[in-house]
C-alpha cells in the first residue's frame, strides 16, 4: 500500500509511503489517498485526519515525473480516482485535516498541504511551486495563495520556483507552527484532537463559512484554472519540462513564449 492508516484515539493519521520516490503522488497513490480520506468520513469515531509522509526527507514531491513517459503529461481525461482527488483539493477533505509536513512539499505537495486546514511543519521542511521551471501551471490550488498569503509573496513563491524554508513559510502565513522534527506529528495528531473534540456539525459549518470567506467566484476562478491547466499540460512547454527534469538537464524552451 502506498497509503498508510493508523488510528490514535479519534484522529486517523494518514502516511503516504513512498519515500523512495519523496512521497511523490502516482495514480495508485492518488486512489490510494482518495480511497483512506474517504474511509475516515465513513467512519464516525474518526473525528480529525493528519496527513503525513513517510521518512524525513519530502511530505511530498508533487506528481511524480516519472511516470508521464518522454511526451510529458497529457491533457487526457482524469480518472474517477484522480477526479475525486482534485475534488478534494478545491473543497477540502470531508473531516478536518492537519498536515504534517516532514521534509520537502513541492508543487502537488504543496498545494496538498494547501488543501489541508492546518499545517505543521518541521523546522528542516521546505516549500515550492517549481511548476513554471517544467513549462506548467500550479494549476491544483497554487494559483489561489493570493488569497491566502500578501500578494507579493504569493507572486514569489509561484514565479520564482525557488525552495522557501519552514520559517519564511510561517511568517508568510502558509503554516500554523514550525518545530523539531521529532515533535511534528505528535503536535499535529495533538492539534487534530483538539479540533475533533468540538462539536462536528460546528466544525464542518465553520470549516465551509471559512472557505467562503476567501473563495471570492470559486466556480468562475476555477473555469479559468482548468482551462489554462489544460492548455499547460498539452503543450510543447511542458514535455520539455518534464524531459528536461526526467534528463537533469537545463530546460530549453520552444520559442512560441
């Protein structure tokens, strides 16, 4: 299994175990994921989830590069698995879910932790969207950090590319609180525990009025993500991204810009 489910009381923690890849998201770890979030809100003694990774070196590294072949990645269909997934990006997980970020979350893992209520990061951990560096879009909730972070900062994040540490992601708002790594995950599954103890129906009112707070259109900004989302992924700039990544080699771009 490349997703892990251990219950500590009411809380669930859930571990994406493929740390020789850095955690990265393969669609069987995306159905996987799908498959154990969908579980915890079947199951009414699990009042909060922690997302976490396996080891101590990524969270998680975003989709995994090698399995889009030397095309790169296509604009075909997503799969049922893939759709309920991004469903869970845009609407947030049916429970509460605090992520517990334990190394490196970049690009997808970034905007899965994004998609989280609450973050906790270890003090070595480290931040990305290098999307535009592979000819892509952060097209999985990136695109939204101006509403959750300064402008500025979202700007830097996204355009740049550039790695970010766990302390210029607390300052910037992208996480709650940064510590040791080996009081990461007990903090957060502390954290989950006091949030599942309140009331459920409060929680999950709060959680949507919360989201509507920043969501400003979300339909119309999301129409707008798909669509450019879709042109990225079937493009000239993003097989040479990938090829440039999969090859470690220094991008070269088509020139159609």
């Amino acid at each position: 299994m490349t997703v892990r489910t251990e219950l500590h009381g009411a809380v669930a923690v859930l571990t994406l175990d493929r740390p020789e890849r850095r955690n990265a998201l393969d669609p069987a770890t995306v159905d996987a994921l799908v498959a154990a979030i969908d579980a915890t809100a079947a199951d009414a003694a699990i009042r909060a989830v922690v997302l976490t990774g396996a080891g101590d070196r990524a969270f998680c590294a975003g989709m995994d590069l090698t399995g889009v072949g030397p095309t790169g990645p296509t604009s075909a269909p997503p799969r049922p698995g893939r759709s309920r997934y991004l469903q869970l990006l845009r609407d947030g997980g049916p429970k509460p879910i605090v992520a517990a970020v334990n190394g490196a979350a970049v690009a997808g893992g970034l905007e899965l932790a994004l998609a989280c209520d609450l973050v906790v990061a270890a003090d070595h951990a480290r931040f990305a969207l290098p999307e535009v560096a592979r000819g892509l879009v952060p097209g999985a909730g990136g695109t939204l950090l101006p509403q959750r972070i300064p402008a500025a900062l979202a700007r830097e994040l996204a355009l740049t590319g550039a790695m970010f540490s766990a302390a210029w992601a607390r300052d910037a708002g992208l996480v709650n609180r940064v510590l040791p790594a080996s009081e990461v995950l007990p903090a957060a599954i502390e954290l989950a525990g006091q949030v599942g103890a309140n009331s459920p129906w409060a929680v999950r009112r709060t959680r949507g009025l919360l989201r509507s707070a920043y969501a400003g259109d979300p339909v119309a900004l999301w129409d707008e993500i798909d669509a450019v989302t879709a042109q990225a992924l079937s493009g000239p700039h993003a097989r040479e991204g990938a090829a440039a990544f999969l090859e470690r080699r220094a991008p070269v771009w088509p020139a159609d810009g």
